[in-house]
C-alpha cells in the first residue's frame, strides 16, 4: 500500500515554480509598481513645476527687454 502511494505522488523536478494564488500575485506586483511609480511621478510633476517657473522668468525677462528697446 505504502509503495502505491509513492509511485502515485508526481515526481518534483528542479524546475517547480513557486506557487501561489494569482490574485495575491497580482496584487504584490501592483503594489510594488505602485511603490516604484509614486515616487518618481512626484519627481516628474517637481521637475515640471520647477521648469514652468524658469519659463515664466525667461518670458518675464524677454518681455521686459522688449519693453526697454520700444
């Protein structure tokens, strides 16, 4: 009987993944996306930021030359 059970039990090779629920999967590399994409949008909308405040200064100062030579 014992030798029965041995022989019905699927053989592992090295090649088993690791298992597990695909919902929880998911929701691991969502929150690692997540983790990863926070941060770096809130670079990007400082950078942005910072380089709409350049722009205005650049125009401010083109226009206030303009305004000198008229």
């Amino acid at each position: 009987m014992a030798e029965e059970m041995k022989s019905s039990a699927p053989a592992k090779s090295g090649n088993d993944v690791v298992k597990g629920d695909f919902a929880t999967i998911l929701v691991g590399v969502g929150t690692m996306l997540d983790n990863t994409l926070t941060p770096l949008g809130k670079v990007v909308a400082q950078t942005l930021d910072s380089m709409t405040v350049v722009a205005k200064q650049i125009l401010d100062g083109i226009t206030a030359s303009l305004n000198q030579k008229k």
